[in-house]
C-alpha cells in the first residue's frame, strides 16, 4: 500500500506564505509524478502545480505561476509547494498526488495520478 502524507497547511494572512511538504511511503514504489491539487467548497479539484520526477518538467495553473514553486526531492520521494503571495482566493484543501504508471503524463489531469494525500487545509484571511 502506498501511502501520500502532506504537512505545512495552516492559516496565513494574505500576503503570507506556506509551504506544504508530501512524503510518499509504502511497498516499493517509484513515481513518475507528483502533483498538487486543492478544492474549495463547492468547486472541482484543480490541478495547481505538478512535476515529472525524472526530469523535472513541472506544469502551474496560471491561477499561481509566478506565486507557487513545486520541487521534488527523488531520493526521498518527497515533493514540496512553496506557495507565496497568497490569496484569500487559494483557500481549499490542498491534495498531493503520485502516478505510479509509466506512459505519457498530462499533469494537470485528476486521472493521471494514481495515489492521493489526506489533504491538508490552507487557508488564507484578508
């Protein structure tokens, strides 16, 4: 069983930052993505920001680029979003996602990934 935990969620004043870290763990396992998703209440969960493990091509909605940065620690299967500037608007649960497949990626797909976090909550006050 693969397991996906995220930490570093919390309450922030906008203009803040946060930074959210997922570890993943479990039988062997190796990703060839991970991403992070969130959903508000009463919205789709979307994609905000993914990376491929291997090379490092990552993909950002263009509702954070320029504000979050996903990185990627391999030899620890971690992944992390550094998320800056916040907005009352990036308010949700925030979701890690892991694709065990091998095959094409298209990153900001829920399909895509086959592993899921717990979620942990983000919000930001104006």
């Amino acid at each position: 069983q693969v397991q996906l935990v995220e930490s570093g969620g919390g309450l922030v004043q906008a203009g803040g930052s946060l930074r959210l870290s997922c570890a993943a763990s479990g039988r062997t396992f190796s990703s060839y993505a991970m991403g992070w998703f969130r959903q508000a209440p009463g919205k789709e969960r979307e994609c905000v920001a993914a990376i491929k493990m291997s090379s490092g091509a990552t993909y950002y909605s263009d509702s954070v680029k320029g504000r979050f940065t996903i990185s990627r620690d391999n030899a620890k299967n971690m992944v992390y979003l550094q998320m800056n500037s916040l907005k009352p608007e990036d308010t949700a649960v925030y979701y890690c996602a892991a694709r065990g497949r091998t095959g094409e990626v298209y990153m900001k797909f829920v399909s895509s990934y086959d592993y899921w976090g717990q979620g942990t909550q983000v919000t930001v006050s104006s």
